[in-house]
C-alpha cells in the first residue's frame, strides 16, 4: 500500500502538518534500490513499528506507522546530513601535536560549513589524536589484518569498562553459508569468535534492541561497524528522545571499519561465488578482497578464486556509491588495512574516549608508526568524487558513475581498498 492510497483511504479525515512515513523512506530508499542496510530506521523509530523483512534483509513495516518521520530524518540514504555530524579536522598532521591538540566534537547541522567535498572541517584524514599500525601480539588466525579490534573488545570487557560488544558472527543457519549476523557479544571468548571478515550488510543497528541478552539495567556497549552505520548512532545521540525498544544510550564507545562498499549476501555469496563459479562454500576457509582482488581460499590451502574486485561490483550495495565517509569521520576510532604493511591494523584514535579505550589494550598489541597515511587520504578524496558523480547521476541517469574508471581501478588495486563490510 503506498502512503497516497492510505491517505486516500483515511475517510476524510485531515492529516496532521509534517508527517512524514515511512512508506516515503520505502519509496525514497528501499525501493529506489538505495538502502545500504545499516538498521538505523529500525533503532530510531519510537514505536518500534519498523523490522526486518527476513527474506530481503531490507526494512519493513511491522505495525502501524505513527508519521513520526525519524525514520526519513536518521537515514543516511534520506534526510540524514551526514557529513554535519564529522568533527572539525585536527589543527596540524604532525602526530606528535595532533596528540596534544585539544579536538572540537560537534554534531550540529546547522553549520553550513560542512560539506561532502571535505575542506574545513573535515580535510585529510579528519579529527585524530593518535594514528598507528598495530597487531595483535598474540596472534589469531581468524582475525582480519592485525586482529586489534578483538585485542581491544577484549581488553576493555576484561577491564569491566564495558559490558557488552555489538559485532558480527556467522549465521546459523545452514543455508546462509559465509553470511555475517549481529549479536551482542559479552564475553572474550565471544568476541574472538567474531574474528574475521564478512561481506553483507547485517541491519546491526537493529540489534540494539538488548532484551535477549543477560545485561546490566544500564548496559555499556561498544559498536563495531561501517561508516554508515557510526553515522546513525552520532545522529540518534546528538538528538536525544526515547528511541523505543533500541538503547542507543547505552553505546559508549564507536569503532568504525574503513569501508568502501559492502555487497548484498545473495547476489555475492550464492549467485556470483557458489552458482556462477561452482565454488563449494563447505569446503571455503577464507573469502578476502585485497589489493584490489576477491580472493576465495579452500581449507586445504587451494585458491578457488582470483579476479579482479571489480569483476564482481554488480554484487554490491548500489547506495554505497553515495558515501563519501570511507574514513569513518564521526567514529571514536576507525580501522582498517590502507595505510599499513600486510598483518597489521591502520587505528585513528579521533576521540578522547577513544583514546582511553585503546590505552586499556596497548599492552597486548604491538603498536608502530602508519605506514602510509597518503594512501588513506588518496582514496577518501577519490571515495567523495565518486560519491558526487553518484548524486549527479540523479540529476543525469546517463552521467558515467566514475569520473575515471581506469584510475578507479589504480587506486584500488596500488592502495590494497578493501570494500569489506565486517572485519577485526
């Protein structure tokens, strides 16, 4: 039922001013094939009138929509400003002074200054404290890259100065091989058994909803997620009213993946890599995308794919052309693997919590200086000039989506851009 039938259908009845439903984010986002699956709509919605459609993994209404309009309003593929919500940029790139520089955090939209191209106050890699490249000293197998992050949920759980961590774990289900899904972790050894990297969006946002899970009345929650999905929280927080079922009061601490893409489950790991390539998911130990190539690893060492990322683009979340957030800006700390040597984290440290959140784990990582911080800020410039192309070809369906799609491949495969969704 479109929202013009309803409203046809409510017997004469005047509809209040400003209401916005979310069949309009149904048509705007969902349906417009734009929905990057991130579960902010879920979290925001005060009567809890919006789900998860299982079969899609796409947002549905569940009851009765109130016209509330926060759904439109924290969406970052709908009225969301996301770039409003990135703090200004530290003052100098010296790490040194960037320690000590004090570090303005704002979330107001109505400073018009903020903009999607960068400059003030965004430019270079945005507000940072500290950046490093660091390792797990006690090395795990399954986790991606340097393995901090579950060095770090790790530590701050020991430490009790958390209770609980929304991440990802495969499905149990049988036939959801290699798909990721949200969960509460609350112990270390849950945390570990989240090591590695999925490739689907999970509505993560949606599990915010804690009643299944033994936690405290106040519960302090750490978030590991993509850009997109960092942007709902500092929204949700820097507009606070009761959110329904969906405690986006309790997270305390935001670690955002660096993230140029994710990809739609059943598009990727069934038609492209299980019915396309013949490649038997039960017998797969590892699907990576490095250097600019998906890679797909048998348990006994075999590779069984090889090519090139870009061989697979038509798997991908289409609204994810539209973030210019690679960095993950308004994160109190973003990861990944640009900007470091092979086995090890990239970490920004961009917040005072943060901070104090990765001192908990220092003494389990090793901990040098980034590699090769250009490499960031080469592709979040090229990451904003693809997002711009994409919002012009609204305007102009026939616009090419990249301004130069060999030097989109370059960059790539020179910088090793990884468009993973879930990584540790």
């Amino acid at each position: 039922m479109t929202h013009s039938r309803l409203r046809d259908e409510m017997n004469g009845i005047v509809e209040a001013p400003g209401k916005v439903w979310f069949w309009e984010l149904e048509a705007g986002v969902i349906d417009a094939d734009r929905c990057i699956q991130c579960g902010t709509c879920v979290a925001v919605c005060p009567s809890n009138s919006i789900g998860i459609n299982f079969d899609t993994d796409l947002p549905e209404l569940v009851r009765m929509c109130t016209g509330c309009s926060l759904c439109w309003d924290f969406c970052p593929r709908g009225g969301l400003r996301y770039e409003a919500l990135w703090p200004p940029s530290t003052v100098t790139a010296d790490t040194e002074s960037a320690a000590v520089a004090p570090v303005e955090v704002r979330s107001d939209s109505s400073d018009t200054y903020f903009k999607i191209t960068g400059g003030p106050p965004a430019e270079g890699l945005g507000a940072v404290i500290e950046q490093f490249a660091v390792r797990s000293a006690a090395r795990n197998e399954e986790a991606q890259d340097g393995g901090a992050v579950t060095s770090l949920l790790s530590a701050l759980l020991v430490a009790g100065e958390i209770d609980g961590a929304l991440v990802s774990v495969p499905s149990s289900d049988p036939d959801e091989p290699w798909k990721g899904v949200a969960t509460i972790a609350t112990t270390p050894a849950e945390v570990a058994a989240s090591s590695g990297s999925f490739y689907n969006q999970t509505m993560a946002l949606a599990e915010l909803d804690l009643s299944a899970y033994a936690l405290p009345a106040k519960p302090r929650i750490a978030v590991v997620g993509t850009p997109c999905e960092i942007q709902g929280i500092r929204a949700m927080q820097a507009r606070r009213w009761p959110t329904g079922a969906h405690r986006v009061d309790a997270v305390v601490l935001t670690i955002a993946l660096l993230c140029t893409k994710s990809f739609d489950y059943e598009a990727l790991i069934l038609r492209e890599l299980e019915e396309r390539r013949r490649i038997d998911l039960d017998r797969v130990s590892k699907v990576d995308v490095i250097r600019g190539r998906m890679i797909v690893e048998y348990r006994d060492g075999e590779i069984a794919v090889d090519e090139p990322v870009k061989d697979f683009h038509g798997a991908a979340l289409k609204g994810c052309d539209e973030c210019a957030d690679f960095l993950g800006r308004s994160a109190d700390i973003s990861v990944g693997s640009v900007g470091s040597m092979d086995g090890w984290t990239t970490v920004l440290v961009r917040t005072e919590r943060g901070r104090l959140a990765f001192q908990q784990a220092r003494g389990k990582l090793d901990v040098r200086g980034l590699d090769d911080p250009a490499a960031l800020i080469r592709l979040d410039n090229l990451d904003k000039r693809i997002a711009l192309r994409s919002l012009e070809r609204k305007f102009d369906p026939d616009a090419p989506l990249f301004i130069d799609y060999e030097e989109h491949v370059r960059n790539y495969e020179d910088t090793d851009r990884r468009p993973v969704t879930i990584r540790r």
